[in-house]
C-alpha cells in the first residue's frame, strides 16, 4: 500500500512538473491544429472575417477542388522535385562534408566545421541577396566560371528550367552544415577497433566505408533522412525570396502556395485543407521511409 | 537615424506617454487621433501635420508609418484585432474589400455635411474607384496612372514627331521605330510579369474585364479579346520583346541605350528618368497619353492612387473626418505634391501653374480625365495576377490565346463563386446590395 501511495504521489508530482508544458502544447499547438482541421471545412474567407454568417460549411469540397486545382499540382511536382532531386542531394553533400571534416588527416577540423555551418545560421533575405548576384547572367561570377568551360551564359532565375536547379543548389548550399553536424557526431560515436579489425583483414578504405561506417550510421540515416524530407517538403524561404514563385510559376512549393492562398487572398478554409493534404503525403512518406529503413535495420 | 525618425521617436513616444498616464501636458485637452500612412507618403505626411495642428487646436495627429509590403496584412490584422487606426491612407484598389469587410465607413454623411467636398472637385475615374455600389468609401488623395515614356528623338528618326494616339498609327510607329533600331532592339517594352498593359487595352477595347456584377469572368469575350490580340500582335511581330522585368536588369539603361522605346509606366518613373538618364539623353525623351483603339479619346487608362479612409471602429470619426477633409484641400495636395511628386487628385490643385508648367504633368494631367477603376471586387488582385500569368504563357508560346482565355475565365469564375452566392442570398432575403 505504502509503495503504491508513494507512486501515486510521484505520478502526480510528475504530472505538476508536465503541466505547463502540456498546456502551452494544447493551447497553442493542438488547439490550433484542430481550429485548422474545422476550417478546412469550411469556405472561410476574406467576407467571413467581417460577416462570420457567411461561412459554409463545404464538406469535403475544398479537398476536392484543391485536388481538381492544376495549380497545386504544379506545387507539389515543383515540391517533389525539391524532395527527389534536393534530399538525396543534401543528405550526400553533407556526409562528404562530415567525412571530410571528420578526417583523421584533416587540420583545422573546427574552423572548417564552422565554416560549413555558417550558411545554416545565416538570414535566408541575406543570402538571396549575394546568391542573386551571383546567378545574374550578365555577370555573376557562376556563370563567369562556367564561361571558362565554354558553357553558354544561363539565365538562372528567370529560365523556367533552370529556376528549379538553382533553387535546390542554394538550398543544399543553406542547409547541409545542419546535416553535417549530426554525422560528424555519428561517426565519431562509431567505435575505433570495428576499422582496427577490418583493416587487420585487408579492407580498404573503400569496403571499410560500405562495411563498417555506413552500417553504423543507420540511425544516424533515418533520422537525417526524415528530417531532411520533412524539411524539402516544406520548402518555403527560399523560392520566397528569390524568385516570387516565378518564372512562369517554376517554383511554387505547395507551403508557398499555402501560404499565398491564405495570407494573401484570405482564403483560410482552402489553405488549411492545403496544409492537411500535405500534412497526409508527408505522413506517408515518413511512413514508408521508417518502414524501408527499419526493415534494413534488422535484416 | 535621421533627424526625422528622432523627430518620430520622439513623437511616437510622447504618444505613448500621452494614453498611457494622459501626461504630456503639451497634449492635454486634445483629441489624438491616429493616421497610418504607407512608405515615402507615411514620412512625409507628417510634415503637413504642424499646419492642420495649427487650424485645429484641440486635434493632435500621431502618425505611424507602415511599409507598402506590409501595410495590408497589418490593416487586416488590426481589423481582426479590433485595433484599426482612426484614418488612413489605403490604396484604392483595396477600397472594395475593406468595404466588403465593414472596416470602413460609408462616407455619404459626411460628405453632406462638408462645403466644397464631394465628387465633383476630383477626377471623376477617379473618384469612381472611391464609390462601391454608390456609397462613397474613400476621399482620393493622390492619384497615380500610366501613360506611354517614349525616345522623342528615335520617334523622329523614325519619322514622327508625335506619338500618334490610336492603336493603329501607334502600331505603324512603333513598326517604324524597328526599322530604324533594327533586329536586336525593340519598339516597346511590355514586361510579361505586369498585368497593367493588357489590362489596359482591354478596358480600352471595350471590356469590363467582370461582368454581371462582378461575379462573372468577361476574358472570352469579344471585347477583351481585341484588346488582347492587340497587345499580342506587338509581341508576336517583334516590336516588343517577349521578356519579364526581372530579365531587363536596368530598365533606364536600356532606354538610354535603345535597347527599349516605349516603355508604358507611372508618374514615379518622370523622376527616375531625370536621375537615371544621362544629361545627354535629358531632351530626348517624352511622355504621351495612350493611345486607344479608335483615337485619343478612347485612350483609356488606369485610375490609381491612394484615398483616405476612416474606420468604423474610430471613436474620433469627426476629428479623422476634420483630417481628411484638411488633406483633401487643394492648396494641401499641391504642397504634398512638391514634398513627394504625387499627383494631386484634386482637380483644383490642377489649375497651379507650377504643376502644369512641366509637359510630362501636363500628359498626366490629360490621361486624369481618362482613367477607369478596375473591377470593383475584393478579389482583383488575385485575378489580376491570374491575367498576368496566362498573357506571359501565350507570350512565351506555353499556351494558345484561345485555351489561355478559356483557363482563365474558368479559374475567376471559381473566384467568385462566394460573390454569386452572396448576391442571390441578398436577392433572396430582399437585403440591399449586392456586395
């Protein structure tokens, strides 16, 4: 009886100390997010605001026309490009980045840690700006450079198909530091004799690199892997500021798009059910990942 | 900080004390009232307060000034939160949804109790953006439209010695005007990121741009489409070239160069090309009203600008009334109008002779008197971009003129289905208007 008294006053005491945080978590997380889900079945809009009598209750229709809109389509393969084309590209920058850092050869390990990180920390308006400069067509040093290899100047940001490329390399370029940080702390957390052992085997730097380092960076890879594809899904700052969305609409992620029909137009009831249908595909992905990856985990 | 900010700070401050502890002796027995002006204008409009302060002792005006970026998520905010401003500057294309919203007061009252104030002493295009559904909403307080910037000296080369002011002399101009440039130079410049120029021929052919009240698409119809096909021709037979603004990286440059001819802009531009231009170039160049289909009086343009509003939440409407009123005086707007360069939406102001001693005022001055709003509906600027995009997709050849106008029509009348529904709820209930 005695023990159970005392659990009983340490379950309560444990739920005092969750308390506040728990209530911030209600009242500005899932209150909003079910505030949200209600809107999304709704038409609420900029009429609504001052006549609330106007809202309609719409069913599932705003699903279905954002569904049935080509403009949101082109969101989301814009989004997926930036997923396909961007994560995979980010995740290998960043472990090339960490295994180089990471060297046991490498000098000034932390100054070029620092270096590869500064772009995460650096204002996203800041960057557009000198990024610009640098992809103008006339003179920005990207395409001086590519001059030198006799590639045509390219219009970066007002081409419809190079808008995309270049987006994605800034957003590497912005975001692999983040990444790097966590594989770094992945391999060095790997044990030293697991390379001792495979080199008194004759293993080579290459097989020590698919035997032993990448196997025990499993964890390390489903979690930057879904962080990583969470974060390209939302991708949202950088299309902002440096191409509108533009040319030709090349670039509207669907947080963009969102982020338009919502604050821009006022349309709040279709720009949540925007957010729910992206909240559903990355849902899935993240599911399918953890499952693919998982299995190979254990296998 | 400039002198003017501390000037600001130090007012804002005031202010601040001033409702806080109603303190600030130098303040006491006044009503403050509060005015959010928008970018230079928001600056500069508190270099007029001292003389209204003057005439109307027992008035106090804090001014806060919001960027243009910004202002109309702000405005719409501080609806929301209940904490609108007094009166304020809003651009009138914005008048219809704040109307629509109830934010703002209907003006006909008091209009009626004010001498010398009403529709009559302003632009009547003008004045028209103002008026939703006949009510009165805003008091114009400087005006902006667009005429054609052109390279006199090309145009002479080229054989004119005027702009000629109907589509097709304006057309073999401009066909003139390439001969003499030759291949990689162009006639004009229509950026294919702005909808203004073939919004602009539209409304000049004819075209409502919304028809039915403003809850149906007009972009089939036959009306637009000539103005439409006409701004296309220009395009297609190489007088214009097919790219955006972002692509021309110095717009002042390529004039002076003669990359580009004609340029359809703003009043802003008449002072950007006194700096930017070369001495050199300082004769050389014009501006003309539009031309239009059949001549100069169908040379149609568009009515912008910014009006003053009051709110309805206010509880000093007669003190922003007093304001308003003060702004809209001529001899107010002329000194506004030295202070920024805004043009006064003041007929009266017009008669000044140091305004229209200049013939570039004097152009804007004519196309004034030929301006029409845009549609009236809170959603244009939204459709407005939807123009945008699908003329840039016929431009750039992604797309037909006849599936581009058909795509378009589709998605605004998807727009304005809640208007429809509002007006035939309105209709049912026997309530008035169909806003």
């Amino acid at each position: 009886m005695k023990s159970l008294t005392s659990e009983g006053r340490q379950q309560s005491a444990a739920w005092t100390f969750l308390a506040p945080a728990l209530v911030l978590i209600g009242v500005f997380f899932f209150v909003p997010v079910l505030a949200g889900l209600v809107m999304s079945f709704t038409d609420f809009d900029i009429y609504s605001i001052g006549r609330p009598d106007t809202i309609r209750f719409m069913g599932m229709d705003n699903y279905r026309h954002v569904l049935a809109d080509g403009e949101f389509w082109r969101a989301l393969r814009n989004t997926l490009y930036f997923v396909v084309v961007g994560g995979p590209l980010s995740v290998a920058t960043s472990l090339a980045a960490a295994l180089l850092v990471n060297a046991k050869v490498a000098r000034m390990k932390g100054f070029f840690r620092t270096v590869f990180f500064t772009p995460v920390v650096t204002t996203m308006v800041a960057v557009a700006i000198v990024f610009r400069y640098l992809l103008h067509p006339h003179y920005g040093l990207v395409n001086n450079a590519l001059g030198f290899f006799h590639v045509a100047p390219i219009d970066w940001l007002g081409d419809p198909h190079w808008s995309m490329p270049a987006i994605v390399l800034l957003a590497v370029w912005k975001n692999f530091g983040y990444n790097m940080l966590i594989f770094i702390a992945g391999l060095q957390s790997i044990p030293e004799d697991l390379y001792e052992a495979a080199q008194l085997d004759g293993a080579g730097w290459r097989a020590q690199f698919v035997h032993v380092t990448l196997p025990s960076l499993g964890p390390t890879f489903l979690f930057v892997g879904i962080m990583t594809m969470i974060g390209q899904f939302q991708i949202f700052a950088e299309p902002y500021v440096m191409t509108q969305g533009g040319p030709l609409r090349s670039t509207v992620s669907v947080v963009m798009l969102m982020y338009e029909q919502g604050f821009r137009w006022w349309r709040m009831g279709y720009a949540t059910a925007i957010a729910f249908i992206l909240f559903a595909i990355m849902m899935t992905v993240t599911v399918i990942q953890m499952k693919l990856q998982g299995d190979r985990g254990q296998s | 900080m400039t002198p003017r900010a501390g000037i600001t700070a130090v007012l804002a401050t005031c202010a601040l004390f001033a409702l806080a502890s109603a303190g600030c002796a130098r303040h006491a027995g006044r009503t403050t009232i509060r005015f959010w002006g928008m970018g230079r204008e928001g600056e500069v409009v508190q270099e007029l307060i001292p003389d209204f302060e003057r005439e109307h002792p027992d008035i106090h005006v804090v001014v806060q000034q919001l960027p243009w970026t910004a202002a109309h998520e702000k405005l719409i905010t501080a609806y929301v939160g209940k904490s609108t401003p007094d009166v304020s500057q809003l651009g009138n294309t914005w008048i219809p949804e704040f109307s629509a919203l109830e934010a703002i007061e209907p003006l006909r009252p008091w209009l009626a109790k004010s001498a010398g104030l009403d529709s009559s002493g302003f632009f009547p295009g003008i004045w028209d953006t103002n008026v939703i559904d006949g009510e009165p909403y805003g008091v114009p307080w400087y005006v902006d439209t667009r005429v054609v910037f052109y390279r006199k000296d090309v145009l002479e080369r080229a054989g004119y010695s005027t702009l000629p002011q109907s589509w097709e002399g304006w057309r073999e101009a401009m066909r003139a005007v390439k001969r003499v440039v030759g291949k990689e130079r162009y006639a004009i410049f229509l950026p294919t990121n702005e909808w203004n120029p073939p919004v602009i021929m539209g409304l000049q052919a004819g075209s409502p741009l919304l028809k039915e009240d403003g809850t149906r698409a007009a972009f089939r119809d036959s009306a637009f489409r000539r103005g439409f096909d006409f701004y296309m021709s220009l395009s297609r037979e190489g007088l214009a070239p097919s790219v955006s603004g972002n692509e021309i990286s110095n717009v002042y440059q390529e004039f002076a160069r003669g990359y580009l001819n004609m340029w359809i802009t703003g009043p802003w531009n008449i002072g950007e090309m006194r700096n930017r231009l070369p001495d050199s170039l300082q004769d050389a160049w014009a501006t003309a009203p539009m031309p239009g289909p059949t001549g100069p009086a169908s040379g149609l343009s568009l009515a912008g600008g910014s009006s003053l509003v009051v709110y309805r939440a206010s509880a000093h409407k007669a003190q922003a009334w007093a304001f308003v009123q003060f702004l809209a005086r001529p001899d107010v707007q002329l000194k506004f109008w030295r202070l920024t360069g805004d043009l006064p939406g003041r007929v009266e102001a017009w008669r000044d002779t140091a305004l229209t001693a200049d013939p570039n005022m004097r152009t804007f001055g004519e196309q004034l008197t030929r301006v029409v709003a845009t549609p009236k509906v809170p959603e244009w600027e939204e459709i407005a971009i939807r123009v945008q995009e699908q003329v840039e997709r016929v431009v750039r050849r992604a797309s037909t003129p006849d599936s581009a106008m058909s795509v378009l029509s589709a998605d605004v009348d998807r727009m304005l289905e809640k208007r429809r529904w509002l007006r035939d709820r309105s209709r049912a209930t026997g309530g008035g208007g169909s806003r």
